[in-house]
C-alpha cells in the first residue's frame, strides 16, 4: 500500500536541492513550504494528505538512494496509535538516531492538539525504524547549523529520562554534538550552537515557557546574532591580549 509523500520545509538552504531530488524519485510527492509554527506546519500536511497515513520529509532531509517509501509501508505493521520515525545520519557529527528523520503519521494523531510544547513528537507515542533513511544536511550556513545545534541541545539538555541506559545515552548524543564535526562545512557554527543549546536547556529544564523559545525561529535568530556578536567581541580582545571574562 502507497501512502502520501509530503515535503515539509521553512526556510532550510537546501530545500530546493532535496525536493527536486525527492520529486524525481517519487514525482507524486507533495510539498508544504513557509508554514509558521511547526505544529501548524504537520497539521496542513494532514489536511492536504489523501491516505489515512502519510510520510513527513523535513527540508534538510537528503533522502538515500536505497530508501523506498514503499518499504515497510504495510496495514500490517501499523498501529494507529503511533507514529514511525526512520533514522537520519547527521551531516556534521555522523550520529544516527531519530532527529531529522522520516516520519510516518497516521492523519488522526494531531486531533485535539492545540500546542507543540517543548517537543511533541517525543511527547507523542511513536516507534523508531532500526534504519538509517536519510541524511540530515542542515549544515548550509552558520545560522541553520547553529540552530540546529542550538535546538536539539536544548531538548536533550533538558529531557528528564529515568532510565539509567537512557540518560547514559542522552549525555553521550550531547557530549558528540558539542564536541565532533569541526571540520565539516560550518561544523564549529553547529558545535558553538550546541554549546550554548546545553546550557541554556539545563540551566532552563524546568521553566516550559523559556524552554518552548527555542522553537520560535525569529527569538532563535536574535540570540544567534547577539551570541556571534559577543563571540567575535571575546576573539578580537582575546586577540589582542585582553581580559575576555568582562559583562
């Protein structure tokens, strides 16, 4: 059984790139672009799907060549209480896990939600896929490699797990995006966001309302602005042998 193939993109710098690469493939996908609010965005994916269950492609999401939508896309595997999410490979840190990943929602999983919170789709039930479906390419410039460092930092940061495995792994995903990847393309803007992201989510893990900031575009390009400013401030009096710990 074939389901609806939706591209989703904002303002990702390879968006372009990977839906004419998507649409080549599959000319029956759809796309989605320029929706404000990421909650909003997935509920005009279900509005414009025709199937009972579609797949969500996200704009930084470079499909490879042997992934098939087809594959695995069977009634007899689905659960209509949950949604799927393959694994995605990290363009700059090489991990590979759930963000940035294909998702397969059935149309029925938004009714009733009204916010997407800190992060939804980890608030809602969901399976992961054991294979690696994609690359996420964020890396096209500082600001959306910063921010998708930023971004997913805060969330891991500030996620509460209680299982021991489960935190083990969280602070070994942090630990990587703050630390690997220098040397890909706009590799140290993604560290320098991923930093920042960390502190800020564990600094901020029990204060929802500073927490869901970090899923308004405009306030993450403000603090992207303020924090290169002040960094190439601390560089340049570095630079020239300066105290650099001033307020």
């Amino acid at each position: 059984m074939k389901f609806d193939i939706i591209f989703l993109s904002y303002d990702e710098p390879f968006a372009e790139e990977h839906w004419k690469r998507l649409k080549e493939r599959f000319p029956e996908a759809q796309r989605v672009h320029g929706v404000k609010g990421i909650l909003n965005a997935h509920k005009e994916c279900t509005r414009i799907a025709k199937t009972d269950d579609f797949f969500v492609v996200d704009g930084d999401a470079y499909i490879l060549d042997d992934f098939n939508f087809d594959n695995g896309s069977s009634k007899s595997f689905l659960e209509r209480n949950l949604f799927y999410m393959w694994m995605s490979r990290n363009a700059v840190n090489d991990l590979t896990y759930g963000n940035g990943g294909i998702k397969l929602f059935p149309r029925t999983i938004f009714d009733g939600v009204e916010e997407y919170g800190v992060d939804l789709f980890w608030q809602l039930p969901h399976r992961q896929i054991g294979r690696v479906a994609s690359i996420s390419r964020f890396n096209a410039s500082p600001f959306s490699s910063w921010r998708s460092g930023f971004r997913e930092c805060v969330n891991l940061a500030s996620r509460k797990l209680k299982k021991r495995y489960s935190e083990r792994k969280k602070l070994f995903f942090l630990d990587v995006w703050c630390n690997n990847g220098a040397d890909r393309p706009f590799g140290k803007w993604c560290i320098k966001g991923a930093l920042a992201g960390r502190k800020y989510g564990e600094e901020n893990k029990d204060n929802k309302e500073k927490l869901e900031l970090f899923n308004d575009f405009n306030w993450l390009k403000e603090r992207f602005n303020f924090e290169s400013q002040e960094s190439s401030l601390k560089e340049s009096r570095k630079s020239r042998g300066l105290d650099v710990n001033y307020k």
